[in-house]
C-alpha cells in the first residue's frame, strides 16, 4: 500500500468518469486555442488529445497511443489525423489507426477511444458518454454572443486546483466582489449585500437576478462608460450544468429601467464553462464579451485583461478555501447564510443528477 | 484509499492535537511579528490565525471561516477582530462572529474556536489546551533577558521539515558545533568533544553545562570582543519543554570564573522556543541576545547576521537527518555516543509527559 | 495509513533490493566523477555513499550514520574515509567506524554496510548482492573502448523518474530515431522503420542489428566525417543486464561491408549504464566514443554535445511514457509491433532472473 501510494505520488490515477454527471456536453475548450498542436487536456478523469487535423476537423481521443503509451499530445497533427511520437503510429480522429511505419497488416485492436465533439460559437464541446462510443442525445449548448456583432469578446482559461463545484458557489453569489474584486468590478459591499436576490428554477436550470439602483460603478465600468457617481447596475446569472451564463451591468439613473432585458447601458456578458478534470481539480474556461460606448475609445482589450485578473483573484480565494476543506477535513461543517440560496440550489441539482446516475448504473450492474 | 491519498497529497491533514504535551504554553511568535496583517501558523497541528485588533489585543482563532471555510487569515484585520476575506463575516478575539453583512441574525453558531494568547517579554505565548476552551492553569514562562538594558537582541523564526525533538537533540549537544559551525560560533572540535558535560535534571527541566578553558575563540567571538589567542569558553543549557535558553559566552583567561553566574566577558543569550507544527514539522523561534564591549562598536546586528547563518547551519543538517531517517526507516536504529546524554533526558521527559497525558485520555474514554 | 502516507510524502522509502536482479555488477557511476566530495545515489533502494579515500581508493557504504542517522554524504573525504558532518564520526572503506571524537572505546556495532565496487575502463561498478556482505562471485564487466586510442570519448549521467525497463525498450528499438532525434542522429523515419531487424541471443545477451545502406546521413554524422547525399549505415546493439554496448557508424557506398566489425567509415560507440534506483526511477550513466576523419578537425566535444541533447529527447519522451502508463493504470494494455522483439526478449531475460530469484529467497524462507 505504501508503496503504490509512492508510485503515484502527484500523479492522477485517471478512470472512472462516473463521479460527474455523464451524457452531457461540457466545454473542452475554445476554437482560438487549437492551433497546429495537439492539446493534452483531462476531462472528467479522462485523459484526451484535443487537435484540429490539417483537414480541419476538431478531434478528440484518448490520449495513449496504445503501442507503448506515450501520449497522443506528444506527437504530431497531420492531414488525417494525429501521429504519435515515438515510432510514428498515426491516428484518424475515429481513433482508429491508420498507418504503423514498416508494417503492412493492422490490427484491428490499433486503436484508441475517440469522443464525439462539436464546434459552435467559438466553443469546442465535448460529449461524455455514460456508456463508451455510445452517441450524443441532444444538441449542444447554443450562445449566440460570441457572434453577436453588438458585442467584442476574449477569452482565457484557469486550471484549478479544487473541485468545480467551488466556482459555481462563487459565480451564483456575486455578493463577494465588494470583498474580493475591490479593484475591478467591486463596487459598494454593503449595498452587494443588502440588496435583494431573487433565485428562481426551472428544471436543471437556476437564475439568479440582482437589481442594485443607486450603485458606486466599479472600476471596470468607469474605464469602459462615462457614468457619474451613481448608476443603476444589475446582475442576472444562469446556471447550467455545464456552464454558467452573466449578463450584469448598469445603465446611467434615470434612463432605461434595469429589469428590462432591452435596456441600454454598458453591457459584459460572461461565459463560464466549468469542466471537472478529477474529483479535486477542474477547467474554467471563461470568455467576456461587452459592448462599446459611442464616444469611448475600444476597450474591450482592457475589459478583457481586468476580467482576467478578477478571475485570477477567485481562483486564489477558491483555491485556499479547498486547501482548507481538505486540511480540516469533513468533520468542519459549513453554516449556510443568506446568500447561499443560488448555489445551494445548483448543489441539488448536481446532487440530484449523481443519484439518479447512480441508481440506473446499479440497476445496470 | 487510494482516491484518498491523491486528495490529500501535499497537503498536511489537521486535527488531532493529542500527540503532543497539552495544558502547556508553546511559542507562537515574536511581538515585532505582529503587524496589520493577520499570520496563518499551525500549532501542534491546529491551524490558527494570530492577529492583534486595531485595539491592541493580540488572538489567535481557529483559521477557518464557518461559512464556507476560507482561511480567516487571507481576510483583513478591524478593530474589533478579523474580517474573512469572502462574504465578510467579521470575528472578535473570542471565537464570536460579531457581524454577517446584510443579515440581521447572527446565529449563535457562527463561531469559531478561540485560544488562550499571552504577550511577555515581547514573546506571543499560546496556550494548548487538552480540553476545548478550558483556562490556562498556570502561568506563560518569563524570559527577562529581552527587557535587560545589558543586552540587545534580534529574533527570528526558521520553519523546520523535521520532528520537534531532533532540534532539542540538536541544542542540548553544543559539541556539533566543532563540525557544522566551523564559520561562526565553532571553535576547536576536538576540545568540544573531549570536554567534560556536566548534565542535571530538576523535575521537568534538564540542564547541560560544559566548560572549555584555554579554547581557541571562533569567529563570532573575536568579532564582537578582543579577544587574544584563547578564551575560557562555557556553555549553560536548560531545557524546557516549549523552549531552550542557552547561555554561552568566554571571559579572557585569567579573569573571572567560568562557572561563576556573575562572570563578565562576552556574553551570548539564545531563546530557542521550539513549537510542533504536525507529526513532522515544527517552528523555530529564536532570537539572540549580547552585551557590548565598552571599547568596541556596537555589532548585535552582525551577531543576528552569523547566529541566523548558525541556525540554518542547523536546520540544513537536521532535514537531511530526518529526510534520511524517513527513508531508511524504523528498523535503522540509533547508536548512542558520550555526548547524548542530555537530549536523552529530555526525550525522556517527552515520553513521560505523553504518557501520562494519554492514560488520562483513556482513563476518561 | 493516511497519517503515514502524509509522512512519507515525495519520499522514497529505502529497503528491499529484491525486486530487481541481484549477484549483479551494476555501473555506479564514471571515475571522472569522484573528486574530493562524497557523492550520495541510490542503487536498487539502497542508499549509497560513493567516495575515494584521499588514498585514492573507491568506496560505498550504506549513506547513514550510526548514530544519528545523518547521511555520509553530507561528511567530508579524509584519508582514511569518510567523516559524518554532525559529531564527526569517521568510518573506513570496510564501513567500520574508527574514531568517535571525545571517546576512547568504539563500540563493535559502530559500523555501516559496505558494497564491493570495482574502477575499471574508467567505470565504477558496484556489486549488489543477494545476501548482505557477500563477496562478487564473477568479474565486473569490460569496456575497453573507453581505452582504445582509436577513440575519444564524453560522458554524462541522467536521473530518470521511470524505471530502468523503459529505457532498455528504447535503446532496443532504434527505429524511434526519425521520430525523436531528427535534429542530430534521427535520419529517414521510413528507411529505419522498413529496415530488416536481426535479433539474436546468447544466453542473457540479446544482440539486435540494423543495416540501411542508402541512408541518409543524419546531422551529427555530416559534422564529423566527409559523407555525401548517402551512407551505408549500421546499428548493432547489445543488451546486458547492466547495461547496453551499441555501435552505430557508416561507410561511404561502395567502400566496406556494412556487416564487416573491421569497416572503416564514422564509429559512434556508445555505452549505456542503467542502474535501477527505485522501482519507479532509474540512474543513467552512458558514453560516447567516436574517431576522428584525418582531414576533419576533431570534434569528440561536438558529438558528446549533440549525444547529450539526444539522449534528453530520449528522457522527456519515457518520462512522458511512463507518466501516462501511470495515470491510465495497470488496465492500459501494450500493443506489440514490428520493432519490438529485441526489447521483448531483454524483458523476458530480466522477468526470468526475477522469478528465478524468487523461487531461491522462497526456498530460502
């Protein structure tokens, strides 16, 4: 026991996927990211290849060549697929292998798992089956914004080192700016946490609006719109399993009113693709979009880069949270207070999805 | 299993304070540590955040929000407490949670663990409790000699991958010095090693004394004092259980008396608090103090400067002890030479006090 | 268990040598290493001090004090042996201690074990044995190349955190050169790859030959010797226990039989020492000898250069093999191709040993 304990010292046994919800899309990254290399990446314990072939198609497969275990993300992209880098066995994105140098006969057993993957909007998807190579059942995820000419976008992407469901608590309660974004996209913390949050569900989906009239504009909102000392700002967030969509912002006082989805004002609409990597590590793969004042100079660039740091600033108080879950262990309970409603909400719904999925593995077995 | 040791891996688990000596003080800082920041340390391996309020009273809380569990020690210090750095809940020196922002109740459990704090002789004194909460029942050690106009002093602290006890090991047989301090506080190996160590026990404190006439006087001391071409050299030790105070130092020969208490000459005074973090590691605090000769300029800095240099000497021979202690393994047995004595009493005194501690703690099971 | 994983943590715990062949010569290291310093290593879990007495003579013993556990290695090289750096004890080649400063009796017990080593072509061997303290039954292996005046020769050692087998799969199948090494030694992936194979054995030998003729000449070969668009290119390998001879080089066409051992032409030999360290990491010790075309300027330096760079390509590619064998677990099987006979063959050797050294220490128990 001691012994393999050392073995696997820092490495992550990777295998068994079904800790997370399965037959569900999750995000595997953006399309900007697959250039003219192979991308290693784990998804729900699984280890993946991700690459575009020179023929244009994004694929994913398991990321092992199954002659001597290299990973598939050491090699090399060609026309019809990837080749491995050590005696150059090439790989067609149905994971079958198509070419072994210096043999004629392939055996049928040359080959690799291969995942069903789609690319819409700018975001590459990836299908996790409950059952290996069994199909899709339902399309993927739309959002139109990355489209939207109304609107510019960037994106980035932030390994965590702890479990996803940590972000999605943090992302469904934005009372923690005042306390943690104080730089960027804080405002005023007391009126964050007063001001009244209205959770609403419907099937596995949570919605979370905030209406702050009256606000100090942050930051962030003042380099992109010329507002005053007031404006009237708003928080709306939509959970999916897969991702979460917010859409805040604030018009000037007096204008348009904030609960109105047709109001003016400055606009950043966040994309927050949240992938398990294991039990205890994950991908957020982010993107914000915004729109630009008429008399502003472009700033998306600088909105950007402070989305980049407000997220930078999440990661460290989400990743010392995990830390100290795990060094005090189960027995430290958690005491719920006003503002946890929306993620408690988004708990159950995991919570609920696991058992089901459990129960049908067992009635399986 | 397994699963289980990937969690955790890196990462020190916290909890069970019982395989240490408890209902005693232990060293938790210097004062001059205390700033307007908040100090994560892990005493006996329970995670605690020192702080002092912008009143002035120094705490130490159990580091750990009850709300979600970030560490109290990344949020801010008030007046009145500590602020988590999430959803800014603030706490008082008590453990109580004085303020949830924007909710009115405050639930009387939102608190958290609270411990006994003593601020003397510019020295932070915690104290570890075997029960949860009970009362310190006697009083923190005195250290007079850093509030001495004889002296000045500089502390401190070296943070140790290695057991408590092989530092005591390491300060009750001062003959070491001959052969890791050979730059500084060395001197002549041979005449360490072959003078005579006179070692005394009173109850729980054990006491090491070694005189060296006629020694050659390391660099340390001919920096600091004009001495010629030999010293006579003493070495007092006393050990107790949370700190060593070593009092060393050389008269010219010819003069004073070596084992007379009213000796002039260079004087060097070392507090050596020496807390357990875990099973495994622990903390050093250590500050050093000396007398100035009346003819030469003032250099407690430069003995700080080489008695840090000294203890690092140390603590790079001491992990690598322990490094290799862990991997040979329990059945590497010690073979004791003339000079253990004295840290053979003390790891006696260790063993009693947990034996005692732990028929109690089944006596009350 | 937790508690004890925790403790163990990024450590290597030392002890059974039993889970690899034994009665064994395995390479220590080069003679060119041992200067005025002890060198500490780790041989098929065994921690060694290497060093030479300041009467030149090499030495291992087991790298612990006796007394208090600190390694040798962190000592110092005196005439007669090795000191201990924390009180000075100071132990001969045989592992016997003989002096303990300040005191007269030195007990039997005050001693380490000790391993019979051999310098030979500038090699240090060290003998593993089955039963502690028994002497080598046969001579250490030869290899007169490093003192053949043909040839000059470098030579360079890696730490792998892989086992030892891995790197025999390599250096077995030299058909990974146009995938790996394209920048120095690699040439036409195609050619390699369709080239016929000739694996033989004799007893625990297994020799593996390459002829291309019609190559192209690679980059490390056109610096060092006058070839055209095309060479006549062999590569013959042999396996032993301990280590690999491979000769590579190549002849102009139309000038001497690739298969004759007397052909001119450019002669790379290299020497590979693969020591186990654990059972998951490994020590390799290798060489390189070239000759010297009479009208090129000499160019051992560039060769052993371009040799070093070649061989960390060969490193990042096992260490990435074997970190994914890792991760995807025991159930990742390995595919058999064309070119894996040879390292087949060495696999079934070092699996016999084994069995055959289980079988006895059964017998035995």
């Amino acid at each position: 026991m001691t012994t393999h304990c050392i073995a696997i010292n820092n490495i992550q046994r990777i295998g068994d996927s079904h800790a997370f919800p399965l037959d569900q899309w999750y995000v595997a990254g953006f399309s900007s990211e697959l250039g003219d290399k192979p991308i290693a990446r784990t998804f729900l314990n699984q280890k993946v290849v991700l690459f575009r072939t020179g023929e244009g198609q994004v694929a994913a497969l398991e990321d092992r060549c199954c002659h001597r275990s290299l990973p598939l993300s050491c090699g090399t992209v060609e026309g019809a697929g990837v080749r491995c880098g050590y005696h150059g066995m090439l790989y067609a994105p149905s994971g079958q292998c198509i070419e072994i140098p210096g043999q004629e006969r392939i055996p049928a057993k040359a080959r690799v798992k291969a995942y069903a993957v789609v690319e819409k909007n700018q975001i590459i998807w990836i299908w996790m089956p409950k059952t290996e190579g069994a199909e899709p059942t339902k399309s993927a995820p739309d959002y139109p914004h990355h489209d939207d000419p109304l609107y510019k976008f960037g994106s980035g992407n932030y390994h965590y080192n702890a479990p996803w469901q940590l972000i999605h608590d943090n992302l469904l309660d934005l009372s923690h700016l005042g306390y943690v974004h104080l730089k960027t996209i804080g405002g005023n913390a007391r009126l964050h946490m007063n001001a009244e949050m209205n959770v609403t569900q419907e099937g596995e989906q949570v919605r979370v609006v905030r209406l702050m009239p009256g606000s100090t504009p942050p930051p962030t909102y003042k380099a992109a719109w010329p507002f005053g000392d007031t404006c009237d700002r708003w928080q709306e967030i939509e959970f999916d399993l897969s991702h979460l969509r917010i859409w805040t912002g604030a018009v000037e006082p007096g204008t348009d009113a904030i609960d109105d989805p047709h109001r003016g004002g400055f606009h950043m609409r966040g994309f927050h693709g949240i992938t398990p990597e294991t039990a205890t590590t994950c991908h957020y793969f982010w993107s914000m979009a915004s729109n630009k004042h008429p008399d502003m100079p472009e700033n998306i660039d600088e909105v950007v880069r402070q989305t980049a740091f407000t997220f930078d600033e999440d990661r460290l108080v989400i990743e010392a949270q995990y830390r100290n879950m795990l060094e005090f262990g189960e027995q430290a309970k958690w005491l719920d207070i006003h503002v946890d409603v929306g993620a408690n909400r988004a708990r159950r719904i995991v919570s609920k999805l696991l058992e089901q999925q459990q129960a049908t593995d067992m009635a399986a077995a």
